[in-house]
C-alpha cells in the first residue's frame, strides 16, 4: 500500500509544483523556467519516493514498465489509479491556492493543440517526447527502485521533452498531469485532453520495445537484488 500512496502523493506535488510554475508565473519563469519546475520535481520525487514505489508518477512510465515486465498487472492498474488521482489532486490545490490566496492565473495548465499545431502533429511531437522520457527511464533503472544518479537522468529528461514541447502542446508525456488540469480547464481541455492520454500511452509502449535491444541481459550488483520474473 505505501508504494501506491507514493505514487499518488508523488503525482499530485509533480503537477503542483510544475504546473504551478505555469499557473503562478509563466511570464517570469518563461518556458525554461517551466521545464525546470518539472524536472527539479521529478529528480527530487526520484530520491525521496523512487526506493518506494519506482517514482514512476506518470501512467506512460508504468505502461513502459508493463510491458518490460517490471511489474504485474495489478499493481499497474492501482499505480495508475493512484497517479491519476493525485493530478487531479494536485491541480486541485493549485485552483486552491489561487482562489484563497488572491493569486493571478496566468493559464489554465492544460495542454492542448490548435493554435501552433494540429492534432496529427500534437499526437507524434507527445509520442516521440514520451518515448524518449519512458527510454531514459527503463534505461537508467533496475526492476521498479531508483539507484545512485538514476534520478538526475530521469529529471534532466523530463526538463528536457518539456522544453522541447512547451510551446507547442504545454509538453503533457504524462497522460495524469493532463488529466488534472483539464478537469478544471473547461470543455475545450476536457475535449482534447484524448490526445494527450493516448499519445503518451503509445510512446511509453514503444520505448519498452528498446532496452532489449540495447543492452544485455541484468546481472545484480552487489548493492542490488536479482532480478525476479514476475509473471
């Protein structure tokens, strides 16, 4: 049970943290701004929950961990409950804070498409940016737990993708951290918000296809368990 309460504590404080670097200040953090709000959030979740739960805190990332048989079914359906969840949580507080506290809204967090590129083009640029995001991931890590500098791989990336596609898309490849905002963001958010759950979904399906082929099969460290099948 801690490691889905991990993930859902994780995802809501990923999504506070970084799409409220969009909400409370776009305009002064500026889009790099914006993706180092997310990737410091996901680097320090890394640490602080990756030994717990994977701190996978996205749904693409567990699909990705599916299918390279990381974990069972089971326990990726509960993570993704949790992770959706704790978005919704997290943006949440965010219409919270601004509501209480008097703060300015400058967007609403939602990702979307339309104004500087299509659907077909938001649905490949949110694929090509989760699969190398997920890539990284099940690249740097062993089984579900996060060792060493796994966690700074795993945060510079997704500061990365997200500078890559801020302008464009918001940068989603975390179909939760689309799910929150656009369930406060109106009919247009909600009406998009497909895209964003499908697309990162097929771009973490695919990085699993990957690391096979890249590497050899894992010998445990001495700091490391074996590998266990578990299907």
């Amino acid at each position: 049970m801690n490691r889905y309460i991990a993930e859902g504590a994780g995802t809501a404080l990923l999504v506070f943290l970084g799409v409220g670097g969009a909400v409370f200040g776009l305009a002064q953090l500026g889009a790099v701004g914006v993706a180092l709000a997310f990737g410091l959030a996901l680097l320090a979740l890394a640490y602080a929950i990756g030994p717990v739960s994977g701190c996978h805190v996205n749904p693409a990332v567990t699909v990705g961990m599916l299918l390279a048989r990381r974990i069972t079914p089971v326990e990726a359906g509960v993570y993704i409950v949790a992770q959706v969840a704790g978005g919704i949580v997290g943006m949440g507080v965010i219409r919270l804070v601004t509501a209480a506290g008097g703060a300015t809204m400058q967007v609403n967090g939602a990702n979307g498409y339309g104004e500087r590129i299509n659907a077909a083009g938001a649905f490949l640029l949110e694929a090509i940016l989760t699969f190398m995001l997920v890539l990284v991931y099940l690249m740097v890590t062993r089984r579900n737990e996060v060792y060493g500098f796994d966690g700074l791989a795993i945060g510079l990336t997704l500061a990365l993708v997200t500078l890559v596609g801020i302008t464009l898309t918001g940068t989603s490849v975390n179909p939760a951290r689309s799910i929150g905002p656009a369930v406060f963001g109106g009919w247009t958010a909600l009406s998009q918000v497909w895209l964003f759950i499908i697309a990162p979904l097929v771009g973490g399906a695919l990085a699993a296809l990957v690391p096979p082929l890249l590497r050899e099969p894992e010998t445990p460290t001495a700091n490391e368990p074996p590998s266990e099948e578990l299907w």
